[in-house]
C-alpha cells in the first residue's frame, strides 16, 4: 500500500513516450524551432529503454533521468511529474492553446501536425466532426498534402462514429465477423479467412472488425465482400484493401493477401500496436526488416509462411493472439525460445 502511495499511477515508458510526442507535434504547429526535435528524439529514447523508466528513477532520482540520452533537467523533471501524477501541467495548458481538439483529431491515422495545420486554416476543421463534413463534401481530397485516398482513409477512420469512437462488445461483433468468415470461406478462391485486431485479441470491446483473407485473385474476394446483404454502405474498395458499413453500423474492413503472405500478415494485423512496436525494435536489433509482407535479411525474405516462423525468427516463441499487448508476453516467449534451443542443442533434436 505505501509503494501505491508514493508513486501514484503507474505510468509506462510508451505513454510518457507518447506524450514527448504529442508536445512535439504541438510545438511544430506553433513553428517553434529546435524544440520538436528535440522531445521527439527524447521520446525516442524512452520508447528504446527495456528498464522501465519509473525504475531508473526509483533507484537514481533526477540525475538517473539525466543520464538517459536525449534528457536534459527541463525534461527529466517533465518525467518525475509524469511518474508522480500521471499527468504532465505543461502539455495540457499547450493543448489549451490549440485552436484544434487534438485529442479527437490525433486518433485518425495519418493526420501529422502539418495537415492538421491545413485542414484548420483552410477548411476551419477543429474536431472529429468539422474533419467528417469536410470529407463527406469532398473538400479535402485537392488541399496540400492530400489526396482523393487520403480523403477516403479519412473517412473511414470515423464513418459512423458520431465524431467519437465507438466501442463495440466483444459479444456483439465475434457473431457478425463469423457470420462474414463463413460466407466469404465459401468463396473457392479463399485459401484462409479469419479475423485479424482487437477482435482476434479477444479485447472486450473493438472500434471495427478487421478481417484477413489469403487469395490469388483478390478483385473477386472484393466484389463479393462489398456486395454482401448487409452491407449498408461501401466505403472503398481495392484490389486489397476494402472497407465498408453493414446495416448495423459497424464498419469491415477487409484485407487480401498472397498465400505465401499469410502468417506474417496476420501477425502484423493482428496488433497490438505496442506489441507490433516492441517486435520491429528487435528486428532491426537483429539487422531484420519486419512489415506485413515477411521478415527480411538484406531484402531476402526469411519466413512470412506461419506466425510461428515469424516469431521465430526475431528469436520468440509463438505468442497467444490475447496476450499481444506488450505486458511482458514477448520477454516471456524470448525466454522459452531460448529454452528450447538449449534444449536441442544438448539432446541433438
């Protein structure tokens, strides 16, 4: 009970990382100059610890922080409070003085501090819903920086959401994703089908259903999938990526993929996103490269086939789609990986 006491909440290093970041962008949208750079190279560092950063302060205090590269006094400080509240004073008045909601607008994928910028100063958008009318009227695709698909992305980002995210139960969505997994499974020239995100991970509740397929002739998986009976509205559609709302209001989105492609999509698309960014630092640890299409070695692929062949490769044992959150699942299967090579390098199997 005193330990709770003393350090309040308990704040990881991705979240302070992830703060850094956010200052970052709100300073570039201020055209403040050095200071970016100068937290984002800060947050970088944080985000590489394997120590929890709250340990190095435990144990050294400010001059611990100090210590880690990129952290002067003024940032270390910013730290202590962070491990101390929960919170940062410094980044809540900068957000204060924002003529945008960044909190609702920094949850739609590719919406850099730039094209924030621009979309407030030329089309007046501040929050979930100015971007939605914007985008539903076609007055972004054409402005700096963007694009007919970037006004699509945008669009299905928060279609249906009601310019806030809605979460779906678990019990509501695994029925209709089956539903979906068996009729696009009858499809003949479906090798594999199966959920991928939140929805694979068994969370309680989900923004979307994410659904993965292995195919050769992806354009008839899409014509057949935005043409299902329930499907209220087709947001896109592509030869591999489709998107689209059924009648219930829940939004699908779909993603083709070559057979020989299989188990490292899934395992990209499955998340979580800390997980995913916990395996890419070990892949370049290792001199690797990992995306969704396989783990690569100077450009040559070294497994993609399976998940296990992907785990396995960045030297993990295969891990447990529920427990891909980053709460010690990959030390845990980094250690049984190790296990079981020792294991067969004294038996000889």
């Amino acid at each position: 009970m005193q330990e709770k006491k003393q350090w309040g909440k308990n704040v990881r290093n991705q979240e302070i990382a992830d703060i850094f970041y956010r200052i970052a962008d709100i300073l570039e949208m201020q055209s403040v100059q050095w200071k970016p750079r100068a937290y984002r190279a800060a947050a970088n560092a944080i985000e590489s610890m394997s120590k929890p950063v709250e340990d190095v302060y435990r144990q050294g205090g400010l001059k611990a922080l100090e210590e880690i590269p990129g952290i002067g006094e003024a940032l270390a400080k910013k730290i202590e409070e962070m491990i101390k509240t929960g919170k940062l004073k410094h980044y809540e008045k900068l957000k204060k003085k924002l003529p945008i909601n960044l909190d609702e607008l920094d949850t739609v994928p590719g919406l850099g501090p730039k094209k924030l910028m621009v979309l407030y100063k030329k089309l007046g958008v501040r929050n979930l819903k100015d971007l939605r009318n914007a985008a539903e009227r076609h007055e972004i695709a054409g402005l700096p920086g963007f694009a007919e698909k970037s006004e699509q992305e945008i669009l299905k980002a928060i279609i249906g959401k009601g310019g806030k995210v809605k979460r779906i139960p678990l019990s509501v969505a695994l029925p209709v994703a089956n539903g979906i997994i068996r009729a696009l499974g009858k499809l003949g020239v479906v090798q594999k089908v199966e959920a991928a995100g939140s929805l694979r991970r068994k969370r309680p509740t989900i923004g979307d259903i994410d659904i993965l397929i292995a195919s050769n002739s992806p354009a008839v998986v899409a014509d057949a999938f935005v043409s299902m009976p329930d499907v209220k509205r087709v947001i896109a559609k592509g030869s591999t990526k489709s998107n689209v709302v059924l009648k219930s209001g829940i939004q699908v989105d779909l993603r083709v993929v070559k057979p020989e492609q299989w188990g490292s999509a899934l395992q990209y698309f499955t998340g979580s996103k800390a997980h995913s960014i916990a395996l890419r630092k070990i892949a370049i640890k290792k001199g690797l490269k990992l995306s969704e299409y396989g783990v690569f070695k100077n450009q040559k692929v070294v497994a993609s086939k399976t998940e296990k062949d992907v785990y396995n490769a960045l030297g993990l044992a295969y891990i447990k789609p529920e427990l891909r959150e980053n709460e010690g699942e990959i030390e845990e299967a980094m250690e049984r990986f190790q296990k079981r090579k020792s294991f067969e390098s004294r038996t000889g199997c």
